[in-house]
C-alpha cells in the first residue's frame, strides 16, 4: 500500500469514525503497512 492511499484511509476514517473502516482498525493498518514498505525501499 503506498502512502498516498493510507493518507485517504486515514483521513477519511477521522471524518466517519463510527464507520466500519474506522471501527476495524483498518486506518492504523493502512498507516502500518504504508510505513513497512518505504522502509524496505529505503534498504533496497
């Protein structure tokens, strides 16, 4: 997941927080896994 799409989870997850995306965790995932991935590109 690149970074721009966690942003739009995130950002959308703080404007409807009783949405389902929000309830699930899902924003903090997107943010989590959007991180991992440009670590591991900054190790390539």
């Amino acid at each position: 997941m690149d970074r721009e799409a966690a942003d739009r989870i995130f950002e959308a997850a703080g404007r409807h927080p009783d949405s389902p995306t929000a309830a699930s965790g899902f924003d903090a995932r997107a943010e989590a896994a959007a991180g991992r991935i440009e670590e591991s590109d900054k190790e390539c």
